[in-house]
C-alpha cells in the first residue's frame, strides 16, 4: 500500500470526500457554459480557495478542478491543446493546498467523460479515448495528485479506456459510472 488513499484507508474504515464543486464554481462567479479548468491558470486564488474549503470542512480527499480537463472537453472551448497546462494547474494547486494541512488529504485528479460516443455508434476509438485520458492522467500525475477519481462515465468501453490511460500513467485510480 504505496499509494495516499491505501495509507488513509489502512488507518480508517472511511474517508470523507468534497462535493458540491460545480455549484461551488458557480457560487464564485463561473458563468454558465465556461470551462472551469480555465479558473486553474485565469483564477488560481479561486481553486485554492475551492480546495481549501473541502480540507477545511472535514475532506480526507478533495477532486481536482479537471473533470472538463481532457483534449475532447477542451476542443469545445478551442483550448485542446491546453490539456497538460491546466490538469497539471489543477493538481499542483491541490498538492498545496494538501501539503499546508494539518494531516494527510488526498489530492484526487478529477477525469470525467470525453463526451463523445464510442464506436461502433460513434465517432470514439477505444484507442483515441485511451491517449485522451492517457494525456489528462500524465499531466495530473506531473502536477502531484496522488491519484486518478474517474467519474461519472457511462459507457463501459470508455470506462475501460481511463482505467487503462491509469495504468499507462502509473497511477492509482478510482472510478464511478453514471448509468440509465
């Protein structure tokens, strides 16, 4: 057990995570239909104070700001080459905030769906979703989250394709489905 959740989870039989981080963004003045990823270079002080919040609060585990992080998410807002600067934004804001606690929080590198359909129904290889994903992870890897919080992914293939850009990256990872 390597890995900041494992420590944590050895030591206690729950954590609490934070939530509620789009209704906080929108609270903070996000507007409706912006990327908040953006916030990550544009509005540091606002992530922090997000991040702080969820420590503040009682989080044993806090999600980065990076759900929309990823090259397809991003190509909406003409900014698909900006995927490594703010996923790495994203997690070196969180590794500060964890860092100045008064005990281990584990900083979770949000990665949400690409929001495209896989093949054969659409457009979406598993090999494309996979460097997708693939190049979201390593940017939060290299920012310093302790671990991948993949969520709220419907299709399986997709699911499958973040668990293997995880592996790719060599991190630790977590996942959720939203399913119909």
């Amino acid at each position: 057990m390597t890995d900041a959740l494992s420590r944590l989870l050895a030591e206690r039989d729950w954590l609490m995570a934070d939530g509620a981080t789009g209704t906080t963004l929108f609270n903070m003045g996000l507007g409706s239909g912006d990327a908040p990823e953006f916030w990550n270079a544009d509005h540091p002080d606002r992530i922090r104070a997000l991040y702080r919040g969820a420590v503040e609060a009682g989080s044993d585990i806090f999600l980065t700001n990076s759900f929309g992080g990823n090259a397809a998410r991003l190509r909406l807002h003409n900014a698909q080459g900006r995927v490594g600067e703010l996923n790495r934004l994203a997690a070196e804001l969180g590794r500060e905030i964890a860092d100045a606690a008064d005990r281990p929080v584990v900083v979770a590198g949000s990665v949400g769906p690409t929001g495209d359909i896989m093949e054969p129904m659409g457009p979406l290889s598993y090999a494309r979703a996979v460097e997708i994903f693939h190049e979201q992870a390593d940017a939060l890897k290299a920012g310093g989250a302790d671990l991948l919080w993949v969520e709220t992914i419907s299709a399986t293939e997709e699911f499958r394709a973040a668990g293997e850009a995880a592996r790719l990256a060599g991190m630790p990872w977590c996942g959720t489905m939203s399913l119909d």
